[in-house]
C-alpha cells in the first residue's frame, strides 16, 4: 500500500502516511516542517507518472491513494488547458500575490478568468487521471479495480465574497465529487447517481466492504449500502483554524452552522437561491424549529463538542 501525496497537508507532517507502506511525497520544503506555496511543484501530470510506475512494479492486490493538488490557488494550469477568453480583458494571472489584490478590488472579468484558470486546473487533473485509467484498462486491470475518484474541498469564488478556501463551510467548500466504479459488484450499477448527502467519512467503510473485509467496530463512518434503506444520520464538518472554529451539520433541506469564536448559531434553507448569505428564522417553521434542535444535537453528539 502508498499514499502519493502532492499536499504537505495530506502527508508525514500530520501522521497521514500510517496505515501505508509507503509515502511519496512530490514536494520540497525550504523550511523544515513548512510549505511555502511556490512549492506546490508537482503537477498531476507527474503525480500520475509516480503512480504508474508504483502499481507497475508492486505485487497485487494493493491499495493506492494517489493525491494531486492542481485544482487549487495559485491556479497556474499547463497552458494548452487555457481557454484565454478572458485573459487579454483580465490581465491577472493565478498566483497568490493577484488573488490577494483581487480581495480588495476585482471585475467581473477578473473574477471570471480566475474561474478559467480553476477550470483549466481540473481539465488538466482530469486529464492526467484519466491516463491511470486508460493504463488500467489497457493491462486489463480495470474491471478487478475498485477505482474512487473525489475531492477533500472545494473552493469558493465570491459567492459570498470569500474566495478559496478555509475561511468558510459554504456548500461551495463541502460539496465535492464522489464516484466509485467496481463492475464486480452490483450495488455500483453504471451510471447510478444519488442525491443523498454522503460524507467523506464513510468513503472508508464503503471500500472495506465491497473489499470484503470486516469493518473494525470503533471506525467513524459507516458503509454507504448499509444505511442506504434507513434514514442517513447528518453530514458533519468542521473547520479549525487560528481564525476561525466553524462546526456544521446538513440534512436536506437544511443546514445548521456554529460559528464557536463568535458563539452564532444559524440556519439556513439549502432550497433558496444563495442559501448561506443570510441566517433563516426557524421560529414561524415548525419543521425547520425541530430541524435546527435535531442538527444541534447531531454536531455535539457526532463531534463530542461541548
């Protein structure tokens, strides 16, 4: 087993390579336990390159997380990617130093070619992945391969005039893609899509089980096909910074977040065209009143928040 990891964050440094065999780490660091983010070097064309050489010469069967960090500030894409639409009517370019003027004035356009450079990112992740796939199949491997494709975050573009990440819980941060492809098993049928809200978390029991392996008691999460016939428990996040102690819990239609620093707790229609700009009054509603006592108690049972 390997965690190829392109993120200090998802790495050695916060005790994530335990469990493996192995982690690859495709950085560099000019301080000893810190990042700067110039170092961000490897793009995913190179992580997959890593990871393909790995699976070609490790013995089978393996577990493999391979972790690409393109898709995300400062957005430099490879430049064939680039759809340049509005480069000439922008003029900024992706590197944190833009992004940090943008904050305190920015057009449309700039704001929009931001967004092409963000795509521009995931088209060429997309693109990079999608050779670790074609190389699975082309070895005749793919159809034995339980394959999952998702994201930790993802990042806001002044929806709320906060862009990037880790200032906020936003639907925009916390709503990532989700797909798991195994043809052996028929609980994956082509193409089945949910809406069912999924948390990250069980994303661990799911794979042991469609592994075949026990799923240890104490494990948070739980298999998405053993609660798929009962009513799922709700989706918990949180973020923890020096600036901000952010806790939420979501249930459709409704999401219940605690800001701890400010001692705010609110609610809000996920049904609403821009939901999470204002706090919704759950007192006329009896649902969303019972709703918001629910989501409470889910976040300070499932995080142990006191």
């Amino acid at each position: 087993s390997a965690l190829i990891t392109a993120n200090p964050n998802v790495g050695p440094l916060f005790g994530f390579e335990h469990g493996f065999d192995e982690a690859i780490e495709l950085y560099s660091r000019s301080l000893p336990g810190k990042i700067e983010p110039h170092e961000f070097i490897a793009q995913s064309e190179t992580v997959v390159e890593v990871a393909l050489k790995w699976i070609e010469e490790r013995p089978r069967p393996y577990f493999l997380v391979v972790l690409a960090i393109d898709p995300r500030a400062p957005y430099l894409p490879p430049r064939n990617h680039d759809a340049a639409q509005f480069r000439s009517r922008s003029g900024v370019d992706g590197q944190i130093s833009s992004l940090r003027r943008l904050s305190k004035s920015r057009t449309p356009d700039d704001e929009a070619r931001i967004r092409e450079l963000y795509q521009a990112e995931v088209k060429s992740t997309d693109e990079s992945f999608g050779k670790l796939i074609t190389a699975l199949k082309r070895d005749g491997e793919l159809e034995e391969t339980i394959v999952v494709v998702t994201g930790d975050h993802g990042e806001a573009f002044w929806e709320y005039d906060i862009q990037g990440h880790g200032e906020s819980l936003s639907r925009e941060l916390l709503q990532v893609p989700l797909i798991i492809r195994y043809p052996k098993d028929r609980r994956l049928p082509p193409g089945a899509r949910t809406a069912m809200p999924i948390s990250s978390v069980d994303l661990g029991p799911t794979l042991l089980e469609l592994s075949g392996l026990r799923i240890p008691d104490r494990l948070d999460g739980e298999s998405f096909f053993d609660s798929a016939i009962q009513a799922r428990p709700p989706v918990l996040a949180g973020l923890d910074t020096q600036a901000h102690t952010l806790l939420t819990a979501m249930k459709t239609p409704y999401k219940l977040l605690w800001d701890r620093n400010r001692g705010e707790i609110s609610l809000f229609d996920m049904r609403i065209s821009k939901p999470e700009a204002e706090p919704y009054d759950p007192r006329p509603d009896e649902k969303a009143a019972r709703a918001r006592e629910e989501l409470l108690e889910a976040l300070i049972e499932g995080l142990r928040v006191r």
